[in-house]
C-alpha cells in the first residue's frame, strides 16, 4: 500500500513550507515595493542604505527616515529616478523603519517596513548575525525538522515498505 509514503511525502513538504518563510526572509541584498528599493533590507546602525527610486519624475527631491536624516536624491544616469545613500543614525533602536521620498514634483512616496536595523553585526546580505549565538527559533525549527524526519523514516521502516515488490518467500 503506498498511502503511507504518500502522507510522508506530504508531512515533509508542509514541514518544508513552513520552514521556508524564515528562509526567505534571509535571502537577498535589498527589498522593494512599488517605486522605491532599499538594500540592504537589513543593516546595524551607523551603516549606509541605498534608497533608489524608480520613477523619472523623480530624479531629485529627497528621502528621510526616522532612522536617518533627511538626505537629497541624485539623478541616476539612465534618467529613470534617483538614489541618495543615507548613513542609519548611530542612535536609532533596533527595528522595521519606513522612508517617504519626497519628488521635485512634490510628490511623496512612503514604503512601510523598507529595512530593518538590528543589534551586532550582518553576514553580507543574508541577514542579522545574532549577536549571542542561535536564536530559540532556530533551534524549534531545527529541531521540528529533524524530528520529523526521524519520524518519516520510522514509519516506513516500521511499516515495511516496498515488501509488496518483493517475491514471497
């Protein structure tokens, strides 16, 4: 009966899913949404982001924060926007921090959550070291996949799979 292997199957790839949203958040150098990118989408403080804006009315104006000053745009060469490269203020709290970038137009642009600044230091665009080794949610979602895949192989060997391909003897 091949039912059991197919709700192994089936166990494992929603324990992957589950898994995979704290991969992600992980990956990449930058985040953006709409007009306006930002990379690193995580950083510490006193450290440089890039606020690019992708929009040709908007070659100059500005972006703020409230975890930076505010800081002019430069025209990008191309002529499709602008970008200015704002240094997080060395005083900021840890978190998720919005920009608004304000166009010659007069127009404004805010992106919610655009980066995150953590405590200690960041692995080149893969996110926040922890600064006291690993966090308790690495250790529950390790933990939760090697249990799981302990139990998968259990019940299979347990049950015997593959004996329906084998000659009686």
């Amino acid at each position: 009966m091949r039912t059991p292997r197919a709700r192994t199957a089936a166990a494992a790839c929603v324990l992957l899913a589950l898994a995979a949203p704290s991969a992600a958040a992980n990956s990449g150098t930058g985040t953006g949404t709409g007009n306006i990118v930002v990379a690193p989408a995580v950083t510490t403080r006193d450290e440089p982001v890039t606020v690019t804006v992708h929009a040709a009315s908007c070659r100059t104006g500005s972006a703020s924060s409230p975890a930076f000053v505010e800081t002019p745009l430069t025209p990008q060469a191309d002529g499709a926007g602008g970008h200015a490269t704002p240094a997080v203020a060395r005083d900021v709290a840890p978190g998720s921090y919005d920009i608004t970038v304000t166009c010659e137009d007069g127009r404004s642009v805010t992106r919610t959550a655009a980066f995150t600044v953590v405590n200690g230091a960041v692995r080149g665009g893969d996110g926040p070291a922890p600064s006291e080794g690993t966090s308790t949610a690495d250790l529950v979602i390790g933990g939760l996949m090697v249990a799981s895949a302990l139990i998968g192989g259990g019940v299979l060997w347990l049950r015997g799979e593959g004996r329906e391909d084998r000659p009686a003897g």
